[in-house]
C-alpha cells in the first residue's frame, strides 16, 4: 500500500562475504541505479539500533534480506513490531525490533515489509551469489521497481508458496563483509574494521 510521494526506505543487510547472505545489499545496490524520488536506501550487514532513526524519517520501510527456506524466488510479508527483540545490548536485530525501536523513541508507526529472497549457498568466507540466487534477486528487483514506480507495496508470494518465509534475519549474528560505497560499488574492507553505514537518496 502507499502512495507515490511517500517517503520510502529501503534497508538492504547481509553478509556479502557468505555468499547468498549478500542478497539483501544486492537489491540495495541495483535500486541505487533507478533513482527513484522520495526513495532512501540503506545497506549494512546487519540492522541496529541506529536504523530506528531512519525508519522514523520516512512513510514506509522495506527491509530485504536472503532466505534459506522461503519461496522461490522471493516473497514480501508485513511485518509488525516486536519489542521483546529489542535491545541496546545486541550487535544485531531483527527488522521487527528496528519497528519497535522507531515506535519507543520517536513515535513513529511506519508500515514495514520484508523482501525474503531465497538463497541457497550461506558457506563462511566466500564472496558472488550462486546462479539460482541471481536469477532470484532479478525477480525480486523486478517486482520490487514496478511497485515503486506504481506507488503500491503489498504483500507477495509467488504462486504454488505454502508457508511463509524463513529468513536470514531469523537468528541475527555478526555479519562481517563488504559496504556499498557512495558509488554502489563494495568497499573491499575485510580487515574487520568496522565502516561507516552507506545512506543513498534517490534525487
């Protein structure tokens, strides 16, 4: 649901460095290029506290991540907020908690969805999406643009999908790999530095 005017974020986290995990950044990368008005987007590999902040500054949210057992080749649930999940203390939470955050410190009840694109291969230490994963993502930024440009976000599941989408922010853990740099491009940071959080403005 929504408008065209509405201020939308679009919130892309993973672990390009697991492979399939990147799936999230992926999509933030390709929706960089639409340049799309009153579109934000964020990457990171995983979501934290500060992502409260930036949810409360716009109409609505998407968060994309990857999928280990969902429907091919993606699905997009609404989400709700929970703030049980919500913790100063953790180095990762889960987009409902983000919600829950946005809602406790600043007020804001934004209507959220999340983009579970299915991946396949999650091994430790490996960069590049597997071919089935990329197809996958293609699907996903498709669909994902015409309902941008047409104003209207809603929930999808592909035909024949029985059962909702487990997804990679269901167990959330340090994710160590690349940034989107202003360009869209990866920072190729893998000294375990931390670095700065990448916010994009489609102007």
């Amino acid at each position: 649901m929504g408008a065209p005017s509405a201020k939308t974020l679009l919130i892309g986290f993973g672990n390009p460095g697991r492979y399939d995990d990147g799936l999230g950044p992926a999509l933030a990368e390709i929706a960089l290029g639409w340049k799309l008005p009153s579109l934000t987007v964020l990457s990171n590999y995983q979501l934290a506290v500060e992502d409260a902040a930036a949810v409360a500054e716009h109409t609505r949210v998407l968060f994309a991540d990857a999928s280990r057992a969902g429907p091919e080749p993606f699905c997009i649930q609404p989400l709700k907020p929970r703030a049980e999940w919500a913790s100063f203390s953790t180095h990762a939470l889960r987009p409902e908690a983000v919600l829950a955050l946005a809602h406790e410190l600043f007020g804001a009840q934004v209507p959220a969805w999340l983009i579970a694109i299915r991946g396949y291969r999650f091994d430790p230490f490996g960069e590049g999406l597997s071919p089935q994963a990329s197809e996958n993502l293609r699907a996903a930024a498709a669909h994902l643009y015409r309902a941008l440009r047409d104003g209207y976000i809603g929930t999808y599941e592909p035909p024949g999908a029985g059962q909702s989408a487990p997804s990679g922010h269901e167990e959330p853990h340090n994710r160590d790999g690349d940034h989107l740099n202003s360009s869209g491009s990866a920072d190729g940071k893998r000294d375990g530095l931390p670095a700065d959080r990448q916010s994009f403005h489609g102007d």
